[in-house]
C-alpha cells in the first residue's frame, strides 16, 4: 500500500515539474519575440498637386441630331439606295415610291384646270356678246327704239356672266392648288436626306407598301454622329450643385485612359420618368424610386469611335485646384466639417495632428494649413520580428 502511495507521489512531482518548465520556456520565448517586435509606419509626404472635386454619374451617348425619315405619301417603296451603316450628304436620294398614283393625280389635277380654263374662255365669249348687246340696248333705249324690260333682262344676263367668270376663277386658282399639291406629292415619292449623316436604322424594306393617311411611315433614321450628345443621369442630391457651363468629361469601357472634354450645354427642368409617371397612376412604389436629371453636354466625334448608347463614366467638375497642399485620404483618421485629424510622423513617433482641409476628389483631400510640403503623414502601420538565427526582419 505504502509503495502505490509512493508512486503516485512521484508522478504528481513529475508533472509538476514538467508545467512549469514549459511555463518557463513559453514565457521566455514569449518576452524574446515581444522585445524584438518593432512597429513600421507606412508614410506618404504631403505633396503639392492638382486636384478637383467631382460630381460622378452614369451617361448614355446619343447622336445630336437624329432624325426619323418618312414617306409623305402611300405606294410601294420602288427602290432602297442605301445600306445600314452609309454615309449620305444632305440632298442624297434615300429612296422612291412608286410614282404611278401621284403622276396620275397630277395629269388630273392638269386636265381639270384646263377644263375650267375652256369653260371660261366660252363664258367671256358670251360675256363679249352680252356687253355688245348691252351697249346696242343702252343707244335704243336712248331713241325710245327698245323697252325697258328688254334692257333690264340684257344687264341681268351680263351680270349673271360675270358672276360666273368670277367663279370659274376662283375654281381655277383652287384647280392650280391642287397641280401645286399634286407636283409636290410627286417629288415626295423621291424620298431626300434631310441631313448629312449615317444610316442607324432601316425599317422599310424595298417593295414594301407604306400608308402615309393617319401617320408619318418611318422608313429609316439618320443620325449626324460627327457631334455626340452625353445624356448624363445625375441623383437629386447632386442636381443641385451643377449647372450650365461646368466643366465635364468622361470615359468609355473601351477605352478607360482617355477622357472625352466638354461643357454643361443643359439641365433638363423634369427628371427622366416626369413624363410617364403622369401618364400613368402614381403608386407607394413609385415615389421611393429614385430620381435622376439629364444633364446634356457634346463632345466632338471626328474619328467616329464614340457610338450611340455607349456607357459613359462621366465627372462634372465643382471646383478645382491645379496646385493644392494635399495628402491622401487614407491619412485621416477623423473629419468635422473643414477640419480633420491626422497621424504624422515626428521624430520616429506617432503624433496626432488636427489640420484645415479643402476639397476632396475621394483619393486625396487639400490641406488648407496644419501641415507642410514634404511633411509625412501615417497612413498604415505593420509589425516586423528580429530573428537572431538569419538576422531577418519577418513581417507579421
């Protein structure tokens, strides 16, 4: 019994032992490692450059004149002269309607104004005689050689004929109307390029009928893409601090380095949806959709790489400074209004610095005061571990 007592006694001394030379060693490791842990500030100087803050929205580029082409009169489209993507000049033949129907109205509207002019030339003929009859009466009358009733039914007769000459007139000045209707219907059978520009769009084929009664026929859109138009979609919160005349530029996805130049040309007064939201009943759900503006500004396009609907990225510039003391946002570690607070390095140390600042382009911000060029700003901050083995810094 005494020798299980004194084996059991052995081991508690063991075990004991052994924790606490592996206390021993952890906390020696420990407190080796911890000493040789060194902080190492990440810096950036406080430099001088440009900078500018920005107003960032979506665009969609659109041509600045697009224009739908139509036919004015009925018939089937005769011929098609052009292809999509064509270059055409202002005055180009686009397209023919058949001709037959306006030719014809034509040579009616002709032959019923000749009508009218043969049936005038037959009045004034009557006119003549009445008038030579006229003034024959009027000397008999005067010699009491004819009655009065004759005389009167003779003038009635006259003026009844001048009446009628008056109204053939008017029918034939209406009948020259309908040959200036009928010539003009004819040359719309012709159909012209109203602009120089590309064809975006056909939407008539040759041989295809077209009904011009109720409604203008489309039958292809041109678009003048030498100038683009940026359709900018800017939030409610940001309207307000733009307007006409703002500096604006852009990118496209396919080419992200360069920017595209141009000026606020206008600021539409009625967001995008006005129109159809007051066509159609307002719900709950439509008013906490959000609200955007078109913002418009022309950019040149000589080289034809912009197209329409492209996706642009576009800045309105508020203000800018080509000049400016400024330090990368990254460096603030808290900000009120116009002052911020700032870690900077004096010394080898970490020191809080509170600092005057400007405009921010959410990359870097201006110093107004606080700090100078070339001073050095914390950023970040990482650790290294001294190894007395290979005496290399190992980064934690």
């Amino acid at each position: 019994m005494k020798i299980v007592e004194w084996q059991t006694y052995h081991w508690k001394i063991f075990l004991i032992a052994l924790v606490t030379v592996f206390f021993v060693t952890f906390i020696s490791i420990y407190s080796s490692v911890t000493r040789r842990i060194q902080p190492v500030f990440l810096t950036s100087p406080v430099i001088r450059s440009g900078i500018e803050e920005t107003v960032l929205a979506a665009g969609t580029l659109q041509p600045l004149k697009l224009i739908d082409v139509g036919a004015q009169v009925s018939g089937q489209v005769k011929s098609l002269n052009v292809d999509l993507g064509d270059s055409v000049v202002k005055g180009q033949l686009l397209a023919e309607i058949d001709p037959i129907l306006s030719q014809n109205a034509l040579r009616q509207a002709k032959i019923n104004t000749e009508n009218l002019i043969a049936q005038r030339e037959s009045a004034m003929a009557n006119l003549r005689q009445l008038q030579i009859t006229y003034e024959r009466y009027q000397k008999l009358l005067l010699g009491n050689a004819i009655s009065r009733q004759e005389v009167d039914t003779n003038t009635a007769l006259l003026k009844a004929r001048q009446a009628d000459i008056s109204a053939l007139d008017a029918q034939i000045r209406a009948a020259n109307i309908q040959i200036d209707t009928a010539k003009e219907n004819l040359n719309y059978t012709r159909i012209i390029a109203p602009i120089g520009g590309t064809v975006i769009a056909i939407l008539t084929q040759q041989g295809q009928t077209v009904i011009a009664q109720q409604e203008v026929p489309v039958l292809l859109k041109l678009a003048d893409m030498s100038i683009m138009t940026v359709m900018t979609r800017v939030s409610e919160a940001d309207i307000i601090h733009i307007h006409p005349g703002q500096i604006a530029y852009f990118n496209i996805l396919g080419d992200t380095k360069h920017r595209y130049y141009g000026k606020l040309r206008a600021i539409e007064p009625s967001p995008s949806s006005f129109i159809s939201s007051q066509r159609a009943s307002e719900s709950a759900d439509n008013n906490e959709k959000p609200v955007f503006y078109n913002a418009l500004f022309d950019v040149p396009n000589a080289k034809r790489l912009l197209r329409i609907s492209m996706t642009a990225q576009v800045h309105i510039v508020i203000t800018s400074e080509p000049n400016a003391l400024t330090i990368p946002l990254a460096a603030v570690v808290s900000k009120d209004n116009d002052s911020a607070i700032v870690r900077i390095l004096q010394n080898n140390k970490d020191e809080l610095r509170t600092i005057k600042t400007g405009i921010s382009d959410n990359v870097r911000i201006q110093v107004i005061s606080g700090l100078d060029e070339n001073d050095k700003v914390i950023i970040g901050e990482k650790f290294t571990v001294d190894s007395k083995s290979t005496n290399e810094k190992v980064l934690l």
